[in-house]
C-alpha cells in the first residue's frame, strides 16, 4: 500500500504542472483563435459597409447626373440655353457638387457652373472611354475624397 500510495503521490506531482501547462495552452489558442475571428469578422463587415457605401454613392451620383441631364436637355429643347448656366450655378452652390460642366468631346468647357472656367481646355482621362461608345463613367477618388462621373449628353 506504501508503494501504491507512493507511486500515486509521485504521478500526481508529476503531471500538474503539464496539466497547467495544458490549460494554459489550450486558454491560449482559444484566445487567438477568437481574437483572429474577431478580426475576420471585422474586416468582412468593414469591406461589406464600404462596398454598399460606394454603391449606394454611385446610385445617388447617376441619379443627380439624370435629373441635371434632363434639365439641360428641356432648356436646350426650349430654346432657353441661358436657364442651362444658371442651373449649374444654382446646383454648384447649393449642393455637394463641386464640379459641373459641360464640355465637348475635344475637352473644352462650353458652360461651367465657375464662370472662369469656360472657354478652357480640361485634360479628362475618360473623354476617349466616352468616345469609344460608353454612357456614363463613374471613378472614387479615396484621397481626394471625391465621386467623379463623365456622362455624355447628345445634342
């Protein structure tokens, strides 16, 4: 019985302090585990909410852009080219939209919502894609800040 008894006392201090070493490695990779899920979880939602972020502004962008096409196209059906100016004006100053303008194919700006813009030539990357056939192009600038769109406007 000594010797059982023994031999049970020395198992036992044996293997506690593996036990504990056990614990803790197991507490461990739980711990990062749920630490790396937290961190997927994370960035999925993040990529998620900015991906419907940026469509949801290009839909906002596209509609703004139709309603201003229709405008301009009403005015210059009615004859009333001048009602063309003073709607970009309006809309320049009133809204978000910084930039408006009409420009021709070559890249000069006919009627712009800054009066000291018209007349001048602007270098635009897209005028060549709207060339070729494409109705509208719409670009993020996440430095800038900024929702660009090109659309053509026949007539």
């Amino acid at each position: 019985m000594n010797h059982k008894g023994a031999f049970g006392l020395w198992n036992l201090s044996l293997f506690r302090p593996l036990r504990r070493r056990l614990y803790l490695k197991v507490i461990l990779v739980m711990f990062f585990i749920l630490v790396i899920w937290i961190g997927i979880y994370t960035y999925v939602g993040i990529y998620m909410q900015t991906n419907q972020f940026l469509e949801n502004s290009r839909r906002r962008i596209i509609l703004l852009t139709e309603t201003i096409e229709n405008s301009i196209v009403h005015s210059m059906l009615i004859g009333k080219h001048e009602d063309v100016r003073d709607l970009l004006i309006t809309i320049g100053a009133q809204s978000d939209m910084r930039d408006l303008r009409i420009v021709t194919p070559d890249g000069l700006i006919l009627v712009s919502a800054k009066l000291n813009e018209e007349g001048q030539s602007l270098p635009l990357d897209g005028l060549n894609l709207l060339q070729e056939g494409e109705r509208q192009i719409v670009r993020f600038d996440f430095e800038k800040k900024r929702v660009s769109m090109l659309k053509s406007i026949m007539g």
